[in-house]
C-alpha cells in the first residue's frame, strides 16, 4: 500500500503571505527588545479596518 505523502510533498509551501502585514512595512525597531514600530501611514490604516470592521 503507498504511503500518503501530501504532508511531505507541500511542506515547504508558506502558508500565509506576510507582504501585507503590520509588519511588512517598518519604519524603526526598538533597540533592546527589537520589537516593530510601523510608520505613521500603517497606523492609520489599521485604525480604519478596524473602524469599519466593527459591530
């Protein structure tokens, strides 16, 4: 009997697409923690998904 091998055959397909992410588009880092910070333009846009996105 052969072995399903889909799991093993698609492994290295990335399953999500972070080109359009909160952090696709960093403006600094903070220096100790390394943690994003997203310029000003990325800020406001998550503000309005957010806002039209409510109940």
């Amino acid at each position: 009997m052969e072995k399903n091998r889909f799991k093993e055959r698609f492994m290295g397909v990335p399953i999500e697409n972070h080109t359009t992410a909160a952090w696709a588009n960093m403006e600094n880092t903070k220096p100790v923690s390394n943690v994003n910070l997203p310029s000003e333009t990325e800020v406001m846009n998550a503000k309005e998904w957010v806002d039209t996105n409510e109940k």
